[in-house]
C-alpha cells in the first residue's frame, strides 16, 4: 500500500491520476522527478511497473529496468555497510527514538565514552534542533563523527550534508543512518575549511575530538606519501554549495578549527540565509591561531544575533559577553554551543 500523505501535492495528485484513468495517465516531467526524490526505490518500481501494464512504450519499459536496479542498490548499499550486532536505542522526545550501533570498535568510543548511560549527549543542540528544524531543511553538520547529530536531524525531516574528516567513521554515519531508514544523510569524508585541494590527516583512532587536536600538531610537515597519513579533499562551505540555495543551518564542532570552517563561508555569511551552530572551543582555537575575535569578526552586528544553547531555550548572548576573557565563552567547562542567527529583515 502507498502512503499518499508523505508526499508532495503533485506526486499525490499523479497517483491518484495513475488509478483512476491508467492508461491516460504518465508519470513524467515534474511527478517523476518528485517520485524519484520522494519514494523508497521498492516502491517507485512498483509505480513504474504498473505504469508499464497501464501505458506500455518502451520509455516505460527502459524505466522499469532502470528502478529495478535502484531497488537492489539499496540491498546491496546495506550488504557492504559494517554489521551492527548491537544497537542501543536513544529516546531524544516522546516521538522521535533512532538505533545506534554501540558494538563496532570504530563506535564505542563515542557511544560507550561521550553518550550519557541515560539520556542523551548534548541535549541543549537536541532541543534546539527539535524545536526548529523542519522538513525540507538542508542541513551541514560538519565534525559529524558516527552521525548522532546527523541521524536527528534526518529524522526530523531534513536533508543532511555529514561532513566527517576521518576516514573510519563515515562507515559509521551510513550505517547509523542505515538502521533508521534515513536515506537523507549524506556522508562526506572531507575537511571543511578556508581552502580547496587535498591535505593529508593522520590515520588515527576514532576517538571523538582528537583528529582536529592531533592535526593541528603534524599536518604542516605531512606528505600524501606518508604511511601514516590518509589523503582527504578539502572544501570550503562556500565551495560546497557554489550556486545552490544555502543550507538552512550550519552545526560546526571541529575541535578547535571553527574559525577556520567560517573563514571558507564568507560568502554564505553575508548572505544571512543560514544559521550556524558552532561548538566553540574555547581552550583549542589559540592552537589553530585563532581568537574569538576572529571568530565574531564575520558577523555583522547589525545582521546578526547571537545566542548560547541552553537545555531551557536559547540565551541571548552580548558580543561583550562573547569576547569576555573572563565570560561564558571563554570560561566554558567544555564547549559552548553558540547560535548566531541573521536577523530578522
């Protein structure tokens, strides 16, 4: 059985036109783009092979062979993904529960050394992007590690860019999105920063935060020939989108290197489009030659506002109090997640 109502207005009509007059109804043009973005690949051959018996031709027929082979790609995505044995279930809301795998070395230490043994890891950014982010939304979280932020924000219906610069957990992100039937996350191994071209990382362990903080140390002196090194494109976020519409939200949390992600996103900063989450690091970022200022100066003050994510709500948030050497940013116990937000025109 179909589900009409998940989704859009004119895949539903096209349906519905599709059973009640067959043979005079094609699914082309904007339905079938929207069928192809929309549906899960078993369902969208079982459309097109109906549209086949209603309507043959051979367009219908080179279709029919085209989602067939889409339908066994998703078995076959699943097949080479790693195995979760275990899986650990996180209640993030009273309707929103996603599977993590908790068994696989390249996952334990997020899950067995970061997440709470009862409820959930950063809950102020849960609650945050539970409150706000919509279906729809274009996502980039960017330090996406096993996925945990990416997985959520997919569930609430956005579309996800999942930026992770080690190589050993983008397995992770697909897999976990995998569990959950979120096909909206799209893992990336790459480094978001203030440049394009390649750069070499050290092949490290995955534990959560030590890539950027290890990084900062040997990067400078490493080759591509290096044994112990992988080999990593490097993009800006400006570069990552060139002319498609900007992403509704940027989450940052790269250990240090924030400011260097927002000096590779000038261009969306000035269009004030996007909202941007960044876990500042407030005892890292002089190792990557930055200070807060640096990382205030691209947000106009008269453009921008800016926050602290608290479990209670935001927290409005002073550039004085920002830039305080002795205030909530630089003092922070850990990571201080700080919204800024355009304003409203």
């Amino acid at each position: 059985m179909i589900e009409l109502q998940r989704y859009g207005p004119e895949l539903r009509a096209a349906i519905r036109r599709s059973l009640d007059e067959p043979a005079r109804t094609r699914m082309d043009g904007a339905a079938l783009q929207d069928a192809v973005t929309e549906m899960a690949p078993a369902t969208l051959y079982n459309v097109m092979r109906w549209q086949a018996c209603a309507n043959p031709s051979d367009r219908a027929a080179e279709l029919v062979r085209h989602w067939k082979r889409l339908a066994a790609g998703r078995g076959y995505r699943q097949s080479v993904l790693p195995q979760a044995r275990q899986a650990r279930v996180v209640k993030f809301s009273p309707d929103l529960e996603l599977m993590f795998c908790a068994d696989h070395p390249a996952a334990r230490p997020f899950m067995n050394g970061v997440m709470p043994a009862a409820g959930v890891h950063e809950p102020e950014l849960v609650e945050y992007l539970i409150r706000t982010v919509r279906a729809g939304d274009v996502v980039v979280d960017i330090g996406a590690h096993v996925g945990y932020v990416s997985c959520v924000a997919a569930a609430l219906g956005a579309t996800v860019i999942a930026a992770e610069i080690q190589p050993t957990l983008v397995p992770m992100i697909q897999l976990n999105a995998s569990l959950n039937e979120l096909w909206t996350v799209h893992a990336l191994c790459v480094q978001i920063g203030d440049r394009v071209g390649l750069t070499s990382t050290f092949r490290l362990n995955p534990s959560p935060g030590m890539q950027s903080s290890v990084d900062r140390i040997g990067q400078s002196q490493a080759l591509l020939t290096s044994v112990n090194h992988d080999c990593i494109p490097c993009m800006t976020l400006d570069s990552l989108f060139g002319d498609a519409p900007y992403p509704a939200l940027v989450k940052i949390d790269v250990e240090g290197a924030e400011g260097s992600v927002l000096a590779g996103a000038r261009g969306m900063i000035a269009a004030a489009k996007t909202k941007f989450v960044v876990e500042i690091h407030g005892r890292l970022i002089s190792g990557f030659g930055t200070t807060l200022a640096n990382l205030l100066e691209p947000f106009a003050e008269d453009v921008w506002s800016l926050s602290i994510l608290t479990v209670d709500g935001l927290q409005p948030l002073s550039r004085e109090s920002f830039l305080d050497p002795d205030g909530p940013i630089a003092t922070h116990r850990h990571n201080a997640p700080v919204l800024f937000e355009p304003l409203q025109p």
